[in-house]
C-alpha cells in the first residue's frame, strides 16, 4: 500500500500495480516458447508448456489494484478495485468507519526440504494485511495480505519488516480521525 497523494483534504492510497499481470505475461510467454521449442523433443513437454500457460494466465485473470480515495470536504471514501475481469466501486461515508486495523497473523506453509525435494518443512510464515472496520462490523481490505519477507544468510534468517505497512494504516487512522489498532499474533 502506497500514499500516491495527500492534502488536507484529501488522500489517496494504491496498492497493487500491472507487475502481476506482467509476471502472468511471462508465465504464458514462456509455456508457449516451451512448447514451439520442445513439442518433438519430449511427449512432456507439452504439459510443462500447458501448466506455465495456464499459470500465467490465472495470474492475470486473479491480479488486482485497490485504490482508497478519502474525501474529508465531501465527507465521503471511494474504493476502487480492479481486475482484467471484472472489478467493484463503491462509495462510504467516513463518519460509518470505526477505526483502522492492521492484522497480523501467523500461517504454516511446507517449504522444500534443502537438498532433498522430496521432503517438505512446516515453516511459520506472518501474514498481515490492513482493513478499515465500520460502526456496522463491515470490513474493508485497504490492502492484500502480505506475507514477511524472509532472507537467508547462511544459518541467519533476517526478517523482512511489515512495519512500514502498519506505518500507512496508522497515517491513514489519522488523516480520517479513526482510532488505530494493531492486532498482533498469538
């Protein structure tokens, strides 16, 4: 999620961008560059070349931005999320927000095994993702869930911050004058 604008009475935040669709491009590129260059080479081939299509094009068709647009002058937040297909606009009332959240949570995922393919590790990832809570108990995502972006050095694991994530959720809790909660793991 990214502040694209902000005056005293306006901001506007962006999340997403045509990266997923450019990665879908490229998965799809590359399936049928597998098939022309492998189709009488290997029977297999031609599956590898269908699954890296296909992949690209589920990419494409399941990528989407999100842009928040808050008014304070009209009093009123525009939430636009956009996809290749299809897509959802709606306008609220700042007054109905009830405050800011940033969620975070922890998610096991298998991790291949080093050295060994075969296995697979249980490893905890943590998941966040910030929404804007109203009076009503709706909830509205201001972002896609993120998972921490862990590096390894060696034996070290360096963990990527979502602090800044919950930095904008936090600035946008304040521009609507909406209480602000983190909500951390267990």
């Amino acid at each position: 999620m990214k502040i694209i604008s902000q005056t005293s009475d306006e901001l506007v935040l962006k999340e997403g961008s045509a990266s997923g669709i450019a990665v879908g491009a490229a998965f799809a590129i590359a399936g049928v560059f597998v098939a022309y260059r492998f189709h009488s080479s290997s029977p297999i081939a031609i599956w590898i070349a269908l699954g890296l299509a296909g992949i690209g094009l589920a990419v494409i068709l399941l990528s989407s931005s999100i842009t928040v647009s808050a008014n304070k002058a009209s009093g009123q937040l525009l939430y636009e999320k956009k996809r290749l297909v299809g897509g959802q606009n709606s306008t609220y009332a700042i007054a109905d927000i009830f405050r800011i959240e940033t969620r975070r949570q922890w998610r096991v995922e298998n991790r291949p095994a080093s050295g060994n393919s075969n296995e697979s590790i249980p490893e905890p990832v943590l998941v966040s993702q910030s929404v804007i809570v109203f009076h009503d108990g709706r909830e509205l995502a201001l972002d896609h869930q993120k998972t921490s972006s862990n590096t390894t050095v060696g034996s070290v694991v360096l963990m990527g911050g979502q602090g800044a994530e919950a930095a904008i959720a936090n600035r946008v809790a304040t521009f609507l004058s909406v209480p602000f909660q983190e909500i951390a793991p267990l």
